[in-house]
C-alpha cells in the first residue's frame, strides 16, 4: 500500500423508499492505494450528511464509513446517526444510532454521473417514524479529486 492522500466532495440527491426524497453533502477523504488490484483502488474514509423529508418533517442522518472506491465503483460501511427535532421551535430532539452502507457505480468518464445505492439501520427502536429502517437511491457527479500528495 502507497499513500493516495485526496479530498473529493459531492453534493448528493436521491429518493428515500417509504419517506421521500433525500438530499445531502459527502466528503471522502482517500488514504491508501490498493495494489495489484485492478481496477486501482483506494482506500479511505467518508462523511455523510443528508436529510430525509418524511411525511411533514426532516430527519437528519450523519454517517461516518470506511469506504474502498476507484474511478467505476464505491463501497463504504460503517455507522450513522439518526436525528429528528420537533415540538415548539424543535426544542426536542429523538436520535438513533446504527449501521450505514452505501454502494455506488459510474464509468471512467468524469462527465457521468454515479448511480448509488445504500442504507441506514438504526440498532434500537426509532420511534420517529413508521420506517424500521431507510434503504435510498441517489445520484451525483464526481469530480476530479484534491491531491494532498504529489504522485
């Protein structure tokens, strides 16, 4: 492993099955290239956060992930975070923690966008809302990432 120091953010939009749609930022940050993988491969981490509209209100999911992308696919998992404020000026708040998956694919050309895929489900009941988990489609152009390093 050689180190592939990068940053690439996105701005994300989609549809959440059973809420509605979804929209949101992700930030990877690329740590280490993969040899003797084809196609290169990356290691690294990612930051999501993104809201869910659900029937007359908003809940708010951050996620953390360990991902491993290249230029055609994406594959992260790790944990989340679930929010949701409500009552009088949304002084009360209901959480959830759980796991976190996403999954996306492209082609090597910059100008397509990616197709993705993932999911949240919380460990403990999440009383906010009708869904025992939340399984979303979303898309997003990438863009050619920030290198910290010189290659």
């Amino acid at each position: 492993m050689q180190p592939n120091l990068y940053i690439s953010p996105t701005v994300t939009i989609g549809y959440t099955f059973n809420s509605g749609f979804n929209y949101g930022i992700d930030i990877t940050f690329g740590l280490v290239k993969i040899q003797n993988f084809i196609p290169e491969t990356t290691a690294g981490i990612s930051l999501q956060y993104y809201f869910v509209n659900y029937e007359y209100s908003q809940h708010g999911i951050t996620a953390f992930n360990v991902i491993a992308e290249s230029e055609i696919f994406r594959l992260g998992i790790g944990g989340a975070n679930i929010n949701k404020k409500w009552g009088f000026h949304n002084r009360n708040k209901n959480s959830a923690f759980g796991t976190s998956l996403d999954f996306g694919l492209s082609t090597p050309n910059f100008k397509t966008p990616w197709l993705g895929f993932k999911t949240f489900v919380p460990r403990e009941q999440w009383e906010a809302c009708l869904n025992p988990y939340y399984i979303s489609v979303y898309t997003y152009f990438k863009y050619e990432p920030i290198y910290l390093n010189n290659e």
